[in-house]
C-alpha cells in the first residue's frame, strides 16, 4: 500500500499485475465506495492482462479524512497526483464506477490526450439531481437519517468505524461540493474524441444520464446490463466481461 499526497489529504493507493502491461486505473463511487469495491471480481481478474491502479478518494477507505476537496476539479486534481506519482509508463485507461465516474470524465476532459480509453460505470450525471437527494440537506436530522440507514447489517468494531467515517465525510463539504455539481459542457461533450463506453444499469435511475451522454459523445459506445446502479455488486460478471472487451480493442 502506498500513500499519495495530495492538498489536504494522503489518498492510500494499490497496484496489482506487471508494469509491462497496459495500465488501466479504477475509480469507486461515494461514500460507502472504497478500492476494495473493484478488487476481488474485476481488478484481480484484470491484473493478469493490466496494471490495475486502484486507489482510496479522499475521506474514503485507508485514505486521510479531508475537510473540503470533494468537488469535480479537486478529485480530478487527486487523480492527476496518483497517475504522475506512479510514474505510469504509458496513458492509461480509466474506468470510474458512479461518483468516481464523473471524476474521471471530468479529468478526460481537462487532459484528452493523458487518456487511451474512457469507461463510465453508471455515471450519475449531473450529481445535483442523481447522487444529492440522497445526502439529504445538511440539516443534522437528516444527516443523521442518512447516516443510520447506511449503517443497517453492521455491528461491532466495525459499525463504528464505518460511522466515524460516515460522519466525517457528512461533516465536511462533500454534501455541498454534491450539491454544486452540475453537468458537463455538452459542446466540450462533443470534442472528446477518445473511446468511450458507457456502461449502465437497465434499472438505474441514473439511466437518463447514460441516454444524454449517448447522444452526446462523439466516439461511444454503450452496453446495458440488467441490474440497478450499484453494477459492480449486482452484475461482476457481466461488467467485468464488457471490461475486457472495450479495453482490449485496438
């Protein structure tokens, strides 16, 4: 395990497979999202043909609580820091599940030639409407409500660490920096001519963002499986097979 350093926070990153091969970085989703939600049914299997790099966004898993940073720029800012302080020896592929998807779009984005290939696992674009209402407001009762429900089926040690580290990112900006977050530019949409797949849950409610960037993206291609948005606990397999196919195009 390595720690990256990044302002405000160490973000705690992994490496699996050879440096020989093709290297592919995988980001997870919010909140109760941590590398350990890509590790044993898709990054382990994908180690034997990729360098995978998973790593820990800020305030989540073994990374540093943070108090702010949570916004689109400043994630994508963490991502930069943890492909330069690898010292990749090629451009990677990207692949983001929900939150850690539209970090990896926006970061795209901002450096399309620091890219091979693009993969968007239920990107729930734009947050403001997809991912906030879940947070509820920043009221304490409703936080509290929030914080309760992602805690049912844990107890122990390790229903209170999960609290302590549910209760320090609902303490911090992440709630507003979600709030904020709205989509991306549909003309800057239209100029980023890498290979994209998007890849959705039939059931998602984020499905209605998958259309839009279907319609929207110059160079896409999309794959619907038949589960709901959290894909990499519903539909390993299945994902994991698109996966392969996408990345290993040439």
């Amino acid at each position: 395990m390595l720690m990256t350093s990044v302002p405000g926070a160490q973000l705690a990153t992994m490496t699996l497979g050879h440096t020989r091969n093709p290297p592919l970085v995988m980001l997870h989703g919010l909140v109760l999202g941590n590398m350990a939600s890509w590790f044993s049914s898709i990054a382990s299997p994908l180690a034997d043909e990729h360098y995978v790099v998973l790593y820990d966004q800020r305030g989540h898993g073994s990374s540093t609580p943070a108090a702010r940073g949570y916004d689109l720029d400043s994630q994508a800012d963490d991502l930069q820091a943890v492909i330069e302080g690898l010292q990749l020896p090629r451009v990677p592929d990207l692949v983001g599940h929900s939150m850690g998807a539209l970090i990896a779009l926006r970061y795209a984005l901002r450096h399309p030639a620091r890219v091979r290939r693009l993969v968007l696992v239920d990107a729930p674009m734009p947050a403001s409407q997809h991912v906030a209402p879940s947070l509820g407001n920043a009221s304490p009762e409703a936080l509290k409500a929030y914080l309760d429900s992602q805690l049912l089926g844990l107890s122990g040690r390790r229903r209170e660490r999960q609290r302590q580290r549910l209760e320090a990112l609902l303490g911090s900006s992440l709630v507003q920096d979600v709030q904020q977050m709205g989509p991306e530019d549909d003309a800057q949409l239209a100029q980023l001519k890498i290979p994209v797949l998007l890849v959705y849950g039939r059931h998602s409610p984020c499905l209605s963002a998958g259309e839009h960037l279907r319609a929207v993206l110059p160079n896409v291609q999309s794959v619907l499986l038949d589960c709901g948005h959290y894909i990499t606990e519903e539909a390993p397999q299945a994902l994991l097979a698109a996966l392969r196919e996408f990345l290993d195009e040439s």
